[in-house]
C-alpha cells in the first residue's frame, strides 16, 4: 500500500488524471513497452556488459526515442531501470524522447555496464 501512495503522490498526482484511470494507464504502457523485451530485441545480451553509450544507441535504434536508464552498484555497473518517457493528458500518451536534462544514473557515457 506505501509503494502505491507514494507513486501516486510523486507521479500520479500531476497527470491530469485519478488514480485508478493512472495506474490503469501505466499498466497498459507497460504492457505495450515490455523493458526486458525492448532490450532483448536491441540486441543487448542478459548477462553481457556493454558501454553506457552502446546501451542508449541500441535502445534508442530499437524503439526510436531517447530512454534514461538507472543503475545500481558501488560503480553504477548493475542495470536496475529501463524508463521511457511519454507526453500527453487526459488518458492519451505517446512515447517520446526523454528529456535532455534528466540525466541517465548509469555514470559516464564510457561507463560499462551489465544487463
């Protein structure tokens, strides 16, 4: 019950929406956008280590936006996150690049990380 109130809270409450309609809409959007699916079909290998930069392009070639990643790690070495980053209001979204100045939380674009 704290998880879902505090994504409400932090996320929910400027989306132009009521609860259950946005958590219903971010179910649906993650069901359209399968994280583990998305890396797989860029090509990223479970288990293999690539360059922050390497990860971002495959991802970005793959489904045609910007996404942030998070990482997690003494190094940032460890993929935690995929997030993509929709536009929109009223129950419509539509993916879109993520914006310039959320940084990814993986390190450096040279840093090496693991999927």
């Amino acid at each position: 019950h704290r998880f879902w109130k505090h994504e409400w809270m932090r996320h929910g409450t400027c989306s132009n929406l009521t609860e259950v309609p946005f958590f219903l809409t971010g179910l649906h959007l993650r069901n359209e956008y399968p994280a583990l699916e998305i890396l797989q079909a860029s090509g990223l290998k479970k288990g293999r280590k690539y360059p922050l930069d390497i990860f971002l392009q495959s991802i970005n070639n793959y489904i045609g936006y910007k996404p942030i990643l998070v990482c997690r790690g003494r190094l940032l070495e460890q993929l935690e996150q995929l997030e993509l980053c929709f536009f929109g209001n009223t129950g419509v979204y539509r993916i879109a690049d993520c914006p310039a100045d959320i940084p990814n939380e993986c390190g450096n674009l040279s840093n090496t990380i693991r999927y």
